[in-house]
C-alpha cells in the first residue's frame, strides 16, 4: 500500500508539472512572475524526487538501525519494570 500510495502521488506531480511548465510566464527578465515560475517549478521538482527517494528506498538500512535502537529500549524497559535491569554499556 505505501508503495502505491507514492506512485500515485509521484504520477500527480509529474502531470501536475507537464501540465503546468509551458503555462509558467518565464522570460529574461528578473521579474516577480519569473521568480514565481522558476520558485514553482524548484518545489514540483522537490515534491517529484522525496518520492523517488522513498520508492528506491535509499533509507532502508538507516530504518533497520533504527528499528534495531528502538527494541532495545523497549527491552531495557521492560527489565527495568521487571526489576531485572542489567545495564548494557556500550565501551567506547
């Protein structure tokens, strides 16, 4: 489902974005609508590679170290309530 969901919202920017660039009022000169255009296009294109970055899953391995952090202090936790807390250090 997470995967379909940003394929469809990916397949969105990038119509929204065909659809809109040759709409854009762009010319030579520094003016407010060119600035707007260009402004408009940086975020589109911004929204378009968060997407991409979630459906090559380049995060993954940084989740798993994640992950791995959060049971064990969820474990440690549970000993610590359970009152047989061993205090795991980590030696530097």
């Amino acid at each position: 489902m997470k995967g379909t969901k940003n394929i469809i919202y990916l397949g969105l920017a990038l119509g929204m974005l065909f659809y809109a660039v040759p709409r854009l009022a762009m010319s030579s000169e520094a003016t407010l609508q060119t600035a707007f255009s260009v402004l408009w296009i940086v975020f589109a294109l911004m929204i378009i590679a968060a997407h991409l970055h979630e459906l090559i899953g380049v995060d993954e391995e940084s989740k798993q170290e994640t992950a791995k952090v959060k049971r064990m202090k969820k474990w440690q936790l549970e000993q610590m309530v359970q009152g047989k807390r061993k205090v795991l250090q980590f030696k530097k």
